[in-house]
C-alpha cells in the first residue's frame, strides 16, 4: 500500500473531483447544493476540505452530478507541463460510449441492409 494515502489525501482527492465535476456540468457550488438537498456551505466547506462527507452525503452529491460514487476516489493523473490534471478514466469512458454508439449504428444499418438483401428474390 502506498504510505501516501492517508485521510487529507482522500479528502483532496474527494474535493478536487467534487470540483471538477460540478465544473464540468457548469453549476454553481449553490445549484448544487439545491440539486442534492445539501446547504451551499456545506458544498463549499467540502470543495475547499474543511469538511468531509458521510456515504448518503456521497449518494446525494453522485446523484445529483450524475456521477457514479466511485469515481469521486479516482486519482488524478498529469498529463501535461502546464499542470493541468485529468482523470484518465474519463478518457475511456468517452471512448466507450463513441465506439458503443458507432457500433449500434453500423450492426443496425448493416442489419437492415442484410434483411433487404435476403428480401429480394434471387436470381438464377
């Protein structure tokens, strides 16, 4: 086990994704804190880790940015010299979600165009 790890880590890492989440969907730290029932500075007091968070307060703040709980615990990973940080994870789940939507299409296209090929009477 990393020696790291330790509760002000998992407390920043809960925060920093907590933040990027909610900047991702472009809401307030108060629109959030309508979304899921909780107090606006409660929501800040967690963002800047002067707090942490109970399992229903992690269902109420997932539900309410449309995440998956887990995925507030994924660290983050550098990926360039300026400092920016992404989640490597996001990557893959955008590239699952394009190669399941291309998938669809084409069995479906290629589905229908089988289907009228096997209509058609063939030619001796």
């Amino acid at each position: 086990m990393d020696e790291t790890i330790d509760g002000v880590y998992v407390r920043n890492l809960f925060a920093k994704n907590l933040k990027r989440f909610r900047d991702l969907l472009k809401i307030s730290q108060l629109d959030l804190a309508t979304a899921s029932g909780l107090a606006h500075n409660f929501i800040n007091d967690i963002e800047n880790e002067k707090k942490f968070v109970s399992d229903e307060t992690i269902a109420k703040l997932a539900k309410a940015l449309k995440v998956e709980p887990y995925k507030f615990f994924l660290p983050h990973v550098k990926l360039n010299t300026q400092g920016e940080e992404i989640i490597a994870e996001d990557f893959s789940d955008a590239i699952g979600i394009i190669i399941k939507e291309y998938c669809s299409n084409y069995f479906k296209d290629n589905h229908k165009n089988e289907a009228e090929n096997n209509d058609k009477p063939k030619e001796e």
